[in-house]
C-alpha cells in the first residue's frame, strides 16, 4: 500500500482535497508501513483493510468540509459527556448497550461512525438508510468469519467504540485489532494524542448538530489516553469498569486472534499475547496515573460481576453519578434489552490462557490494580 495513493482514492471518490490537520499523516504512514512489512495479509485482507482505510479518509474529508461549509457547527457544545472506559472484554459493551437504551442519552451508533456526513437528522434517526448500508457492510465480515459473532456483535443500529473516530486520524487501538503491526502499536503507545482527541471532539459537534443528546461513549482506548480526552472534555464523567485480568487477557487474545485472523494466514498468536497483555497494563497503569493528575476529574467504578448480576443497580449508581435520573420508560427499554441479549445469544466464546502461552500468576502480577 502507498499513503499518496490511499489519500488520492479518498480524493478521488469524495471530490475533496483538505484532510485537516496533516498529524493525521503520521499514524497513518507507520501503520501503512507497518502492514506492508509485518502483517502478513491475505490477498482478501489486503483488499479489506485497504478499503478501511480510504473509507476513514473519506470519512475524514467530509466532516472537514461540512465543518468548513457549516462554521456554526464549532459552536455546539458537548456538555459532560459519560465515558465508559476500563480494559476490554470487562463489561463495557453491556454497559454502553443497556445506557443507550435511554432515549435522552445520545450514543454513538455503528452506523453514524463510519459514515457521519451527512449528519444524522433527529426526525430520520432510527430510518437512515445508512443502517441498512452497515448492516450490508457486517454481513460481510459475518461471512467472513461466521463465529465472531459469538466473541463480539455489534448491531448496526447499536452503540458502538469511538476508536472508529480516533481512527479517522490513525491514532486508535481499532487499526491493532484488524492487523498485527508491532511497529505501529509501539508507536501508538508512545504518540501524543491531543490532536485525535481535537478530531473526535469536531465529530461529535457535527453529529449532534443536527441529532442533539447527552453523549455516552465507551472504548477501552480513553485508557490510554485520559490526559487528552480531559483536555477537550474537561467536565467528561469516567466509569471505569473492574474484572478479573485472567479471563481478561484470555478473551481479549481470542477476540483479538480471531479478527486479526480474518484477514491473515499467517500465526500471529505469539505477538497477540505479548503484545496485548502489555497494552492492558499500559491501560490499567495510565488510568492510575491520570486519576492521580486529576484529583478534579469525575470517575466512578464499577465491578464486573456486579454489572451482571445487578445491572440496573450498577446504572442506578452511574445515574447517580452523572446527575441524571432515571425514568421508567428508560429501565423498561433496558429490562427488554437484558431479556433479548442474554450472553452467549450468538454462541459460547471458549478460551484459555495456555493457548496464548500465558501464565495465570503473570496476568495477575501484571495486572493486579486492574
């Protein structure tokens, strides 16, 4: 692949010239030459990823001239919005499903992340015929690899992780979890983040001008990078979510193999658990770090056990922490949430830690402030 190229399909397909702010170019440049030498892609990945990445800078085009033809937009404000952050594979899909289930939430639908100019109209929300786009789109993937629906299931109309707009400037943990490129996540964890954070926040305005809402927004991503999220969300409320780092790291290793190996031939299974264990505990100490530097943030935890357990105890308790009360047309939806999305409704997700040639007394020595 050649960046010049990927941005002159993007051109090309959009009749637009101005990416924005040109940091954007570096992740992408790493990652592109990362795939090229480390990821082993199949002839089909190299076509699916390829794709994803002019889609994100077409993506990207768009909402830089809507912003552009529309100034207005840089006036709206995103009051305290609500993070759902902590390790993957602990809960914060749930979470996010079950607060999106609030019609005075605003979340950040699968559909509207990838495809956001137009913005979505409030009247059109739940008929945009974009959702009928994505669901095309996952059917795909479903093909693809039937059983990772059974690991993750994001319907198109449901909440999604706002690392697909991180990734429209190429500094996201999404690009990690579709190829093996230990070049880019080495610099991924290094990079400043300031400037995806900017890009996000400009998402957000341009998606709520014209479909407005309390944004709830989850991805363990924020982890990594809180300074910068605080920075452009100053009065943002953070729940962190808990569980045990064994099955942790076990799931997230399967998770992560069974996607990357999509679009490869070629085993990666010894990267993904050196690799992934270290991001998680990049997550779990940075969280720490950030928390420490900002004795005046707002966070909140909350346990994994107890999610599924007591779910609407632990939304009681975030809606408590976020000032918002509860009504009962909120905790009917969400009851009828927990009735038709009981886990394993797309099949058993089986792991282990041996598989990956982990150690239990290692994950939880790595990861006991998890």
């Amino acid at each position: 692949m050649d960046v010049t190229a990927l941005e002159a399909a993007a051109v090309e397909a959009t009749g637009l010239t101005d990416f924005g702010n040109p940091s954007y170019r570096e992740g992408l440049e790493v990652y592109v030459d990362s795939l090229d030498r480390e990821a082993g892609l199949s002839e089909i990945g190299v076509l699916a990823v390829e794709g994803n990445l002019v889609a994100s800078l077409r993506n990207r085009l768009r909402v830089v001239d809507w912003r552009a033809t529309h100034p207005e937009v840089a006036a709206e404000r995103v009051h305290a919005p609500l993070f759902v952050i902590g390790l993957p594979r602990t809960g914060t899909t749930l979470l996010s499903a079950l607060l999106a289930e609030d019609p005075r939430r605003r979340a950040l639908r699968r559909w509207e992340s990838g495809d956001l100019v137009p913005p979505p109209e409030a009247a059109t929300f739940d008929t945009d015929p974009r959702i009928e786009a994505t669901r095309v789109s996952a059917a795909m993937l479903d093909t693809l690899n039937p059983g990772f629906k059974a690991i993750h299931h994001e319907p198109a109309e449901g909440p999604t992780e706002c690392v697909t707009l991180l990734g429209q400037h190429f500094v996201s943990l999404l690009w990690e979890t579709i190829a093996n490129v230990p070049t880019y996540g080495e610099w991924l964890l290094a990079a400043d983040q300031h400037d995806a954070y900017a890009y996000h926040r400009d998402c957000l305005q341009l998606l709520q001008s014209r479909a407005p809402g309390r944004w709830s927004l989850k991805s363990p991503h924020h982890g990594l990078a809180l300074d910068a999220l605080l920075a452009h969300y100053p009065d943002a409320r953070i729940v962190v979510t808990h569980r045990d780092p064994v099955p942790v790291i076990g799931s997230l290793c399967s998770l992560t193999r069974s996607l990357s190996g999509t679009f490869t031939d070629v085993d990666h299974t010894a990267y993904i658990a050196e690799h992934w264990l270290d991001v998680a505990e990049q997550i779990v100490q940075r969280t720490i770090d950030a928390r420490a530097r900002h004795p005046e943030a707002a966070f909140l935890d909350v346990d994994y056990a107890e999610l599924l357990e007591r779910p609407l105890d632990v939304i009681a308790q975030i809606y408590a922490f976020d000032g918002l009360e509860a009504t009962p047309e909120a905790e009917a939806r969400m009851r009828a949430y927990l009735a038709d999305n009981t886990q394993g409704k797309f099949g058993r997700h089986s792991y282990s830690l041996a598989e990956f040639g982990l150690r239990e007394h290692e994950v939880r020595a790595r990861l006991a402030l998890a």
